[in-house]
C-alpha cells in the first residue's frame, strides 16, 4: 500500500521514512544505542502506518512508539520528551534547525506572545509594563528543558501552558517559568530581578509552587491560593452560601477542605417549621454534584474533601458515603471523606471502652473543644446520655467504630484518618480559633470560622536537586526554602478569590506551607533503605533545615514588611518553635509521643528572633505533589515508590514509569536485560532476582513489602519540624483489621497529625499482554508447590494435565 | 461418579469438603471484584467523543455492538452448555458468579451507548447486519444450539466432546481471543489520552474477563485429566482447527472495524495482535504455537500489566477490591 501523509494544508505528499528517521536519530543524539533505536522506532512506526495520515497525527504515532519501548528502557522516555519538545517549539516559535537559533528563537518570540496574551485578555497587564523584556528574555535558557521527562513536558503543555483564544499554545517551557516567575514578582520594588531569581529556581526544577499558581501565575484571574479550609455552618442561610463559595473556590483551581461537623443530625427537630431535619448528608451529596458541574480553570473536575468528627450522630453514614453501592443520592463519588478524631476516641480504643454518637445541636460547644478540655466535656454528655437527658444519642464501642472506619478505609480508601487534638495541640497559630478541620490533602492546620475560609500557599523543595556530589547540599536547601518563602509571601499580596472570607483570612495570617518531594529518589542514590535508621534521620536532618530556613526567612521579611496581622498571642510571639510544641501536646495528651527530640541548628538564637515577629502564621506542609512531582520528574513528597515498574494514571493519560535508579544499579551488574521481563511479569518487584545484591534488595523494595511503620516513622520525623501537616500516603498490604488498627494507632502514637489516601496490594491483576504467560504452566507449578506441602490432600488445588500436550500439533493431519 | 462432571440434580449440594480449591479461590476473588458502572462518570468522554474522528467513533460503535450483545451470549453458554453438567458446588459458585459479571458487563455498555451520542439502533442491529459479525455470533451459536436442542449426555465420549466445544467456543475462542482483541482497541484510545474514563470501564471488565478465562482453562484441563478417553489426536486436532479458524474470522471482522486506520492501529496490526493471543491460547491448552508473530502492541504493558497507581482526583481507582472482610476461610 502505498501511504501519503496529509499535510496541515490538506495537501498531500508521500510517506518520506527517511525524513522520520532523521528525526528520530536527532531525538536519540547523546544516548547509548541510538543506531538501533532508530531502526526499532521506525519499524514499529510502519505497523502502524495508514494512507491519508496527518502530519500532526505522524508525529503523534512517532512519540507512542517511542514511548512503548521505555518498558524496555527508560532511555527512550527521554527520546519521547525530545520529540515532543520539539513539536511544541514548532508550534510556538517555529522551524529551526540549531539549538543556537532555537535559542534566538526563544529570545525573539517572548516578548510578543506575552503582549498577544495581553491583548487577548488572558496575561495581566502588567506583565509587559513593570518588566525590562529584554533581559528577561536574554535569561531563558532553553537548554533546561532536558531536565524534563515526558510526563513533565506532556502535564506542563496540556496542563499549564497558556493557550491563545483560537487555540494556539502560547508558551514554551521556558516562557511558562518565566510567566510564573513575574506574576509572582509583581508587588517587588525591583520585579525584573526577583522574576529573575524566582525563574532561576523553578526553571531548575530546584523547587516547584503549587498547582493553581502554575495554572494562573501572571494571567487576568490571579487565584494563586492551593488549599482553602471552611466550615459549614448549621443554618440553610449559610449552607446555600457554601455552595456558592465552593463553586467560586472550584473555578479559580483551589482544592476544598470542608467541615460538616456542625450540621445537625438527621431526624434532629427544626423549629422555624416544626419538622425535623435531613441531616448532613444530602447536603453533602449536593455539593458533590456542584464539583462536577464547575471545572477547575477548565481542565480538572472540582476537588473537596469533607470532613466530620466521629461522634457525629450521622457518623455511619458519613463513611459509607463513598460506597461503591446504594442509594446514590446519599453517595460523594466525586469529594473525598476525612474523619477528624480525639485523642479521647483514641484512648477508648485502646482501653476498649464505649463510644456516644450525639446530635450536634445539642452539644453544640464540642465542636470549638480540643484535648483535655473536649474530653471533659464528652463525659459530661455521656453522662447526660446515661442519665436519659439527651434526645437523641447512639453507643458503640470505640473498638467497633474504629474497626469499621478501617474496614471502609481498606474497601474505598475513605475516610482518612487526622487527629484533631495533636493538630490543636502543635499548633503555633490557634490563637484566633480552633482549628476544626484540615484541607483536600491534609497537609494544612489553619483555623476558621464563620469570618474566616482560611487559605494556603504552597511550594515544594525537590530534593533530587540538592542532592550533588553524591551529599545532601544543605546550604542550598536553606536557600532555596528562602526564596521559596518571599515568593509564597509575595503570593498572599498578588491573589485574589471571589470569596471574600478567604481573602481577609489570607491577609490576616499570610499562611503558607513549604514542602519537599523526591525523598524516595535521593533515599535511592544515597544507597538507603526507605526503612532504615539512615532514611530517618535523613528526613530529620533534611526538615530541620528547612524549617530553620523558612523560619529565618519569614522572621526576617517581617522586619523588611511587618508581622502578620494575627501575630500578638500565637506560639510564635511566646518564643516558641514547632519542636517545642510536641512536649505540650504530650502533657496534655497524657500519653508520651513516641518521636525523638534531637537538633542540630541554633534554635535557641531563632527562638529570640521569631519573637520579634513573623510575617507567615505558618510556614510548612508537606504536599503530595502528585502533579507537580510529574513536573519536577522526581517522587512525590514522602512517598515510597509504588513498585519498580507501574503505571501512573492521571488526566492527562496513562504513564509507565520505570525506576531509573534501578536500570541504572542492574545495567551496572550487567542484568537489566536479564531481568527485565520478569520484573514486570511480577510487577516491579525485584526480591525474585537471585543475582541481585542484598543490599540492592533492600533499597528497591515496592511500597506494599516496606513495613507500614517506616511510612510513620518517616512522617514522624518529617512532623517534628513543621508547624502544619503531612499528607502521608499509606501503602499495605495487609487486609487484616487487627494488624490495621495497630498500624494507625500507631500514627496517632508517633504524634503523626493526619495520613492520607490509603493504597491496598490488589491481589489479582488482569492477565497481562506484553510478558510471556501461560496459565496452565502457572495451575501446574502451583499444584506442584501445593503437593509437596500437603500430604495426601482429598483437595484438589489444581489440574495436573497440560491439556493437549502432544496430541494435536498437526492440525491439517 | 467423582468427576467434576455430571447431571445429578442431588449431587452438589454441599460445599464442604471443597474438592476443586481452583474454583473455590477464584469465587473469592471474583466476589472481591465487585464493581458497578455507574462509579465510572462518563463527562469528559463524551466531550472526548465528540472531536474524535469519524473512523474513530465507528472504531468504539462497532466493538460495543460487538460486546453488547456477546456478553449475554457467553451467559447462554454458561446456562445451557456448562453449569448443568457440572456437580461441583464451587465451581457452581463461580458460574453464578461469573454469570452476574457478564450482565454487569452488558449492562456497562449499555450505560456507554445509552450516554454516548451514538446511533444507537444501528449500534443493535450490527451484529446481525454486519457479515463479519454475524459469522462470529453464528459460530458460538452453533455449540449452544446442540445443547439447547438436546440434552447431552455426559456420560458418553460424545458428550463430553460437545462439552469441550463449547468450553473452548464461548471460553477460548470468545473470551480468550475475541474479546481480548477488543480490549487492546478499546485500551488504546486511553494512551492517547482519550476516553480515559471509558478505559478504565475496560479495566474491570479485562479484571473479570481474566478469572473467567483462568476458570475456563481450569475447567479444560480438569476434565481432560479426569476423563484420558478424550486424549485423542482426532479431538485435538479438530480443537486446533476451531481456534484457526477463529483467527480468521477475526481477521474479517478487523477488516469492518477499522477499514482505514486510526492514529496508532489498523487492521493488520490488529490481526497481528490477535494470531499473538492465539498462540498464547493454543499453547495454555498444550499446543505448539502456530503463527509464532510478536505483540505489536508493546505498550499494553502500560495499560494493562502493570500496578496503576491512580492520581485519584483526576481518575478512577479501578483497583481496589470490594469486601474487605469477606473473604471465605482458606485454611482451616
């Protein structure tokens, strides 16, 4: 057959295979093997071919049969990446043929594409006022795009980039950093150098902001804010304006936390029409709704967490929300669930004693009450309870409760697990209010009430950066958490969100939370186990400085700024730094906090000076960094990895990631290529290579064979230092209760504030197509296996024949 | 009789002492792999839909048609071919299971069809209309018709050939080859980041799809090892030619569903996909491999062979498992 390619002018040429594999070659330049690459990429390409192909679709198939062969080798990702690139520089800047004219390119093209996204109303104004271009345009270094991987350049253009009215992409890598180095660089004295600076960093992936300031850094609708946190209240003037709030909150990108404690319990009397209520959870099922109906900047679906305390009358039905049957009119398929629990709850489970479910509106003050002082207050309601002076009220032990949190946890991943009184208790910024709930990912510890939807800010340090010479660069961690510190604090001025409680509570506290991602990578070239005395005091060590860094930083831009409104009476004013809280939380907790109290900075020199004033309530979190962890191309935040080969799901398709760290140890021993397929037949587990070193072993476990208290640990140690919280993936493997129960009274022991998603071990996966398989093999090595340990067993646990072997090989016979 | 086969209506009636722990082991998985459609929200496949390109659209309409109806097809050849000359109670327990699946199945593409823009009468009358499908309906129709129009008895040599036929008509063939090929087209829109909601649909779909074939490759061995006088070179061979000629059918039907290509997939890619299943069957049931080809399709090993780990705001967890307690005792 004879194949033509359809040009973008509808006109047609023939199929030219020498022009593809130029352009593969020029992909491959600088890797091993790439002669045979080339010829791989363009045979594979032929099968696919098909007459009246498009350009555009051409150069598509060209980068998916590029990307089928990274099971194969990693290498080929960075092919893949290569040849994407350059399709989106043609797009924006067009053809080239040199890296020098690409780099002219680069400098011509930045200052009228950022004045087209002015005119067309996409780019603020005074992007193209405030800044010399030209020397912002002669500080973009192209070359800095091979830092990226595929993932990264396919989330930053499908996700990121800003694009024309007519649909042009607008943006090339580089310009993007740039764009988000200016819009958060706008309230500076002097924003040409602080863009500079800001661009330096994120353009080498040295640390990342946050997902909404990614997407709307610089353009006309400035919502730069990740996290807002809010209560909703039990009257239907103020639930119908949540609604609105979350819709707003939805459009502009922000991920919602939202407190349902206080909504009174189904069947709970109404006086203004003497009927009874519904309870939470219809409401609950309506806001599901609104997140689906209003996209985030128009890319993602609208993300919410709820949350509930347990002793909520509607508790039950609060966890089953995410049930994959019943009603679905009493189902969340889209938000997300947390449970907010006491240390009250905690110590009844552990002495296995009873637990009160009550109605909110009759004891309306639990809400506001943390620690002690709710604990006090719940027996005094139980014992209203037992005295038969509660209209409405449920017992249950507090074992079977928790059991059945487990159970919905381990069968739905929901609700996540956080621990109200050790957040309460840590906090240095409750002085305004208690703190009733944490946000989308529980990582965020902010009070709010009625006048207040609190907001933070966040960033992520890669640590994969600062690690040279084969040494954690702690001077550069510190300097990069700095200026990671001013751009957040330049955020809080530049924001904006149409919901006006979160714009006073942002301005009143200039909350934000700094994080890392890439542990696991650095864990990996460090030669660690994730679950070694190292790792840990790695991530002690590591947190220390920058919790010292971002500390020092805010404390110094309030001498530059002032302090944040809400200063006088915090933790900090007192002196205090967040290790200091955790001899406070245990004293009023009662039980000690199983987490060790080493330091290594002058703490007490920081202690005097936070003191003086801090322009930030708060100045750490831990994020997942799901997204921008792809950006960065590293692991995201603390988590383990997921196992040596998987896929990554995300909406911008589906992703193999293969962990380079380990090609690179197996082609060192020369068994990669031995190996290869049978680390995915197992899916990615490496304790089946016998060649394999032990202590290799130890270093690339999956997440679901490392003990589930390393994650706690490493949580733990992380926690000391940061005044907010962690979202702490949970992997297992286990589906026992018991040993589950252990496992999250465990994080609640270690002084752990929250934990987050929970993924299970699947124990059965669909039968796979690219490795050798043959069930009646596997049923025969089975029975085998089986027979040698049972004796004489009635039971058959497989077929022993192998069917037709030798029989019919010749059908035509 | 102490076979896995048999018609009394009497025996297997208890479960205990469980005879056939294969089957017993893949009822609970099967149980844990409870899962329902509407948990896939469809929004941003339809828009999706809308800007794919007619050879595209035509590409998923015509695998629906396909699967659709298919799917109630193999509970036909559960019903009349397989479950009343079984006397195991676990392996009735899986079939009811697996029965309930493949509505669950139909029933998911009916809540494609029913909310994608498609042309939906034509969507129904295609496996009647179009040859190519038809000709496949046709021959599974023809090993259920012998059990529907008489009752075998199993007790003979012959029927429990016309046992073995259609076990490898509806498992192998069907199941094992067909709508395997289907899943590789379907799966491969998701890799260009299309109808990614759609896929992972497919993914449960292939997750129970995968028992059914390990149970139905069980069930072959099984009463093969229990029943030597069907070890003939005569039947083997003739079980050989059912699954060629399968291929060949399928090549047709490749030729209907993709007259032109698609971005990544023709018909020949297809069929070569398809000869590579083929031989992965033939070998399972201990032939030698017949057409010897390699997998074209390299980046299954993405969609499908491996742990996915889900951004769970932007996707479906499709593998967690339902029933986190109900997993009957094993060991006692």
């Amino acid at each position: 057959m004879d194949i033509t390619v359809v040009k973008r002018d509808g006109s047609r040429e023939p199929y030219d295979a020498n022009k593809i594999n130029l352009a593969i070659e020029r992909a491959s330049a600088g890797l091993d093997d790439n002669i045979t690459w080339v010829t791989q990429i363009a045979s594979e390409l032929g099968l696919t071919l098909f007459d009246g192909i498009t350009t555009q679709q051409l150069d598509e198939a060209v980068i998916q049969v590029a990307l089928q062969n990274v099971k194969d080798d990693p290498q080929f990702d960075t092919v893949a990446a290569r040849l994407l690139l350059k399709t989106i520089y043609k797009r924006v800047l067009g053809d080239y043929e040199s890296d020098a004219e690409l780099a002219r390119l680069h400098r011509e093209h930045f200052a009228p594409n950022l004045r087209r996204g002015v005119e067309e109303g996409l780019l603020d104004d005074r992007l193209i006022q405030m800044f010399d271009l030209d020397r912002l345009a002669s500080a973009l270094e192209p070359s800095r795009d091979d830092l990226l991987k595929y993932i990264g350049v396919v989330t930053l253009n499908n996700r990121y980039g800003i694009k024309g009215r007519n649909g042009d992409s607008l943006e090339v890598p580089q310009f993007f950093w740039m764009r988000i180095a200016m819009g958060l660089s706008l309230n500076e004295e002097n924003p040409t150098e602080h863009a500079i600076r800001f661009y330096e960093k994120m353009s080498k992936l040295e640390y990342l902001a946050a997902g909404s300031t990614l997407v709307n850094a610089g353009t006309s609708y400035p919502q730069l804010a990740n996290c807002f946190v809010m209560e909703m209240q039990d009257d239907i003037e103020h639930i119908a304006k949540t609604v609105r709030d979350v819709m707003w909150l939805t459009k502009g990108t922000g991920g919602i936390g939202l407190s349902v404690t206080k909504l009174r319990a189904q069947g709970s009397p109404i006086r203004s029409n003497n009927t009874t209520s519904t309870g939470p959870i219809p409401f609950m099922h309506t806001i599901d709704s609104v997140l689906r109906a209003v996209s985030r900047g128009g890319k993602k679906f609208g993300a919410l967490c709820f949350y509930m305390e347990n002793w909520h009358l509607d508790f039950q039905e609060f966890i089953d929300l995410r049930q994959n049957s019943g009603d679905p009119y009493r189902r969340t398929r889209t938000a997300n669930t947390a449970v907010w629990i006491s240390d009250e709850f905690m110590k009844r489970v552990q002495n296995d004693e009873d637990w009160y479910l009550f109605d909110p509106l009759e004891v309306s003050d639990l809400n506001e009450l943390y620690g002690k002082a709710f604990s006090e207050r719940y027996a005094h309601y139980v014992a209203e309870a037992e005295a038969g002076r509660m209209h409405m009220f449920k017992k249950m032990t507090a074992r079977e409760q928790f059991k059945s949190i487990l159970i919905s946890l381990s069968a739905s991943s929901h609700p996540w697990l956080t621990w109200k009184d050790t957040i309460n208790n840590r906090a240095l910024n409750n002085n305004t209010g208690t703190i009733h709930l944490s946000n989308l990912c529980t990582e965020i510890c902010l009070p709010q009430d009625e006048d207040n939807v609190s907001v933070c800010n966040l960033a992520s340090i890669n640590l994969s950066q600062h690690l040279v010479n084969g040494a954690m660069d702690f001077a550069l961690i510190e300097e990069s958490a700095r200026i990671a510190v001013r751009q957040l604090d330049n955020l809080i001025d530049i924001t904006k969100s149409s919901v006006s409680e979160a714009d006073y509570s942002n301005q009143q506290n200039r909350a934000v939370g700094l994080g890392v991602m890439g542990f696991t990578d650095v864990v990996e070239r460090l030669g660690f186990s994730y679950e070694s005395e190292e790792a840990y005091e790695l991530i002690d060590e590591i947190m220390e400085h920058v919790s010292f860094a971002a500390i020092d930083e805010s404390a110094e831009l309030a001498k530059e700024r002032g302090a944040y409104p809400n200063f006088e009476g915090s933790g900090w004013s007192k002196g205090m730094v967040p290790l200091d809280s955790i001899e406070r939380t245990e004293a009023d907790r009662g039980v000690p906090i199983k987490v060790n109290r080493k330091s290594r900075l002058d703490w007490d020199s920081l202690r005097a000076k936070v003191k003086g004033g801090m322009r930030n309530a708060t100045l750490m979190a831990i994020a997942p960094t799901a997204s921008i962890g792809l950006v960065a191309g590293t692991t995201p935040g603390l988590d383990p990895q997921f196992t040596q080969i998987f896929s990554r799901s995300t909406s911008s398709g589906k992703f193999l990631e293969v962990n380079r760290n380990l090609v690179a140890d197996l082609q060192r021993l020369g068994l990669w290529e031995k190996t290869r397929e049978s680390i995915l037949r197992s899916q990615g587990d490496v304790q089946i290579i016998d060649e394999l070193p032990d202590e290799l072993k130890q270093v690339y476990k999956t997440s679901f064979q490392l003990s589930p208290y390393a994650f706690l640990e490493v949580a733990a140690r992380a926690q000391k230092w940061i005044d907010q919280a962690i979202s702490r993936n949970m992997y297992l493997e286990t589906r026992d209760i018991g040993e589950m129960m252990d496992i999250y009274y465990g994080a609640w022991e270690r002084g752990v504030k929250t934990t987050y998603y929970l993924h299970m071990k699947p124990r059965h996966q669909a039968e796979q197509s690219t490795v050798k398989v043959n069930k009646a093999e596997d049923i025969i090595a089975s029975a085998s296996l089986e027979g040698a340990n049972s004796v004489a067993s009635e039971t058959k646990s497989a077929p022993a024949r192998r069917g037709f072997a030798g029989l019919g090989n010749k059908p035509s016979e | 009789m102490s076979g896995i086969l048999g018609t009394g209506v009497q025996e297997g009636l208890l479960l205990k002492p469980v005879k056939y722990q294969w089957a017993m082991d893949l009822y609970d998985q099967a149980v844990a792999n409870t899962w329902f459609p509407n948990e896939i929200q469809l929004d941003q496949d339809i828009a999706d839909f809308k800007r794919m390109t007619d050879e595209e659209r035509h590409a998923i309409t015509f695998l629906m048609s396909y699967f659709n109806p298919n799917e109630l097809l193999v509970n036909k050849a559960l019903a009349f071919g397989v479950y009343p000359y079984i006397n195991a109670a676990e392996a009735h327990l899986y079939l009811a299971k697996q029965m309930w699946e493949e509505a669950n199945h139909c029933m998911s593409f009916e809540y494609v069809l029913e909310t994608f823009p498609i042309d939906r009468k034509e969507a129904y009358s295609s496996h009647v209309e179009v040859p190519s499908m038809a000709r496949k309906e046709e021959f599974q129709v023809k090993y259920i018709k012998r059990m529907t129009e008489e009752t075998l008895d199993i007790a003979t040599v012959e029927g429990k050939q016309d046992f073995v036929r259609n076990l490898v008509a509806y498992n192998i063939i069907l199941e094992g080859i067909w709508f395997y090929s289907g899943f590789m087209v379907a799966l491969s829109f998701r890799q260009r980041n299309l109808l990614r909601n759609f896929g992972s649909l497919m993914d449960w779909i292939i997750r129970d799809e995968s028992l059914h074939l390990k149970f139905g490759i069980n069930l072959i061995l099984t009463v093969l090892e229990e029943n030597p006088e069907l070890q003939t070179p005569e039947f083997a061979s003739e079980i050989k030619q059912m699954i060629l000629d399968a291929v060949e059918m399928e090549e047709q039907y490749n030729e209907d569903l993709l007259p032109r290509g698609i971005l990544g997939l023709n018909a020949s890619y297809i069929n070569q996909y398809v000869k590579y299943l083929a031989d992965r069957r033939l070998e399972e049931l201990g032939f030698d491999a017949e057409y010897k080809v390699t997998n074209p399709a390299k980046w299954m090993a993405t969609a499908n062979d491996t742990y996915e780990l889900v951004n769970f705001f932007e996707s479906t967890n499709t593998s967690y498992e339902a029933n986190a307690k109900a997993v009957s005792s094993k060991k006692e």
